[in-house]
C-alpha cells in the first residue's frame, strides 16, 4: 500500500514538472512603439492578448482597423481588438498567431517573457521572422 501511494505521488509530480516550467505571460504590457496596451490573460484554455487601452494614435492613423485584409472589418475600432491569438505552451514558449494591424496580417507567433518584465514577441512569415519588445506596463 505504501508503494502505490508513493508511486502515485511520484507519477503526479512527474505530471506536474512540465507545468510548472511554463513561464507565465499574463500582464498589461505597451506595445514596442508605445501606442497601446496589450493585456494578456487566459482566453478558454489558451493565452491571448486584447488592446485594452489607447495611449496615442500613431501619426496618420485613426482608431480604426483600416488596414485589415477583410474590407467588412476595416470600420472596427482598435480598441479591443484581440492580437495574441490561440496562444498554447508548446517546447519552451506559448506559440499561436498574432495579428497585426499596421499591415492587417495574421503571422505565427511566438511569445516568451524577457528581462525587466517584458514580453518578447517573435512573429513570423515562413522563415522570416520580426521580434518585438513589449515592456510591462508602469
């Protein structure tokens, strides 16, 4: 009896061990030109990331998702819009989509945090890759 309850807390700290080596994401952070906020939190059993605030439009800008691939969804406003998409722990970073609308493109993301509190955002076409430091918020 005393193995089975050893062995079974045995397997169940095996099971643990990847989860726990899962670098949290969730927090507010400012996009790397420091026009919005971008809060991360759980979305359903994945990671995502919404513009919950408006610091500044950028110069020739609106509010508006104008650049959006989709003509129906170019009046929508920036804020709330979701950019982390779909985002899951997979071998060492949460991996997903996101979406970015300077150019209105969806690319493959990956996301670790970085020192000082920030987020480091890798997103990709192929095998050309663009990363992106998003500093917490103060």
């Amino acid at each position: 009896m005393g193995r089975l309850i050893f062995a079974s807390a045995a397997a169940a700290l095996a099971l643990a061990a990847p989860a726990s080596a899962q670098s949290s994401i969730d927090g507010t952070y400012v996009d790397s030109g420091g026009y919005v906020e971008i809060t991360v939190e759980r979305c359903g059993s994945v990671r995502c990331g919404k513009i919950t605030r408006i610091i500044r439009n950028k110069p020739g800008e609106s509010n508006r998702d104008r650049h959006n691939d989709n003509p129906a969804l170019r009046e929508r406003p920036i804020l709330g819009i979701t950019l982390l998409q779909d985002l899951r722990w997979d071998d060492g970073a949460w991996r997903g989509e996101v979406y970015n609308p300077e150019d209105g493109g969806t690319y493959r993301t990956e996301v670790r945090p970085a020192a000082g509190g920030a987020l480091e955002v890798k997103g990709c076409v192929a095998f050309i890759c663009r990363t992106r430091l998003w500093p917490a918020k103060t």
